[in-house]
C-alpha cells in the first residue's frame, strides 16, 4: 500500500509541480470557451442554411459535412498545422487546434440542430405565417427556441466531448492539461500529475456528464407517456 501511495498520491511531489497542473487548466479552460462557441455558431448556421436551402444546397451541405466528419480531428490538426504553411498559410498552435475542433465539431452540432428543427411541427410555421412573421423571424423567435430545448441534452452531451477533444493540442507542443501533466510526471518521475488530472476531469466534468443523463432519460420517458 505505502508503494502504492508513493507512486500514484505523491502529494509532495504533487505540490513542487502544481504550476504546470494550473497552466494546462488554463489553457484547457481557454480552449473551451473559444472553441464551443464557434462550434454551436457555426453548427448552428449550418443547421438553418440546411432548412432555408434549395435541394441541390442541401447535397453540398451535406457532403461537405460528412467530409468533414470523416476525418479524426487528430488528422485535421496535423494538416492544418502542418501542412497549410506548405500551402502559404501558417496558424498559430492554439488557433491551429481552435480551427481543427471547430471543424470536426460543426458537422455534429449542426446534425443536432437540423433534428431539433425538423422536430418541430410544420404547424409552428403555418401559424407564424398567418400572424405575418418572416421566415427568419420564426426561425429566430419561435422555431429555434423550441429546437434548442428538444435536442438540448445532445448539445450539452456533445459540448462535454468537445471540451475533452482540446487534449489533442498537446500533439503541437501546446501546453494544455494533459500535456502539462505529463511535463509534471517528468519532473516528479511518478504518475502522480496524471491521476490529478484524471480528478479535476471528474469533478469538472461527471456531476454535468450525470446531469445531462439524467436528462436524457427524463425527455425520453416524457416521449414515451405522449
């Protein structure tokens, strides 16, 4: 047990490199909240393109996304920041990994927010026709806010795996959590850093993870009763 202790709870070891630990968070932290707004933006966008587009649109839309879609986002960061220069354009590391989680995100919340669109009954639109309401006008003020709340533990599910997708901007030096972890476990020689990581996930990340479950199978209970 002391063995065990000493090599996976060093505490001491822990506080001589906590920096690094705070470091990464930031990082992680500022990554987030770049890279999840663009992503519902332009998920979003995608979403309400797709439902105003002409058929012909649609298919364009479509392939481009799942074009997108097909490729890890781990190859996108690696063609983005390492092969755009080639190309005469160079990205910074955190703008590289902000473009490639953006990316690979917009295809996913832009699936979610078509469903939730097409989730609501034509019948909305009728009725916003007839009280004189534009089309984007009831896109923006009746259709979407219904949209949104139909699909909302998918969106909350997805932003979660988006927040863990930031790990991949350690494969550009970039000094994120789990990289600056590992920095740590170098300076410590033991493991420690890593399963501090592993609780700050935890506590950030599985009280919203269990929430979001919770909801999920309260909406679909709720389904299943109507």
């Amino acid at each position: 047990m002391d063995l065990f202790l000493a090599n996976f709870f060093d505490i001491a070891g822990l506080m001589r490199v906590y920096p690094f630990l705070l470091q990464g968070l930031w990082m992680t932290v500022k990554l987030a909240l770049v890279a999840l707004p663009l992503s519902l933006l332009t998920g979003l966008i995608v979403a309400v393109a797709y439902s105003f587009g002409s058929p012909w649109f649609r298919r364009v839309l479509i392939v481009i996304i799942d074009f997108l879609g097909a490729f890890p986002v781990l190859v996108l960061l690696i063609w983005i920041y390492y092969s755009l220069p080639f190309l005469g354009l160079t990205l910074g590391a955190f703008t590289a990994v902000v473009v490639a989680v953006v990316l690979n995100n917009t295809g996913y919340f832009g699936e979610i927010f078509r469903s939730g669109i097409e989730s609501v009954p034509h019948g909305q639109y009728d009725a916003a026709a007839a009280l004189g309401f534009r089309p984007f006008r009831t896109m923006a003020l009746i259709i979407l806010p219904q949209a949104v709340r139909n699909v909302f533990p998918p969106l909350a599910s997805n932003a979660l795996e988006l927040v863990k997708t930031t790990s991949i901007a350690s494969l550009v030096a970039l000094p994120e959590l789990i990289r600056s972890a590992r920095v740590a476990q170098e300076q410590t020689y033991n493991p420690t850093p890593l399963v501090a990581v592993a609780v700050l996930f935890l506590i950030a990340l599985g009280p919203l993870s269990f929430g979001i479950a919770i909801l999920e199978r309260r909406m679909l209970m709720k389904k299943t009763r109507n």
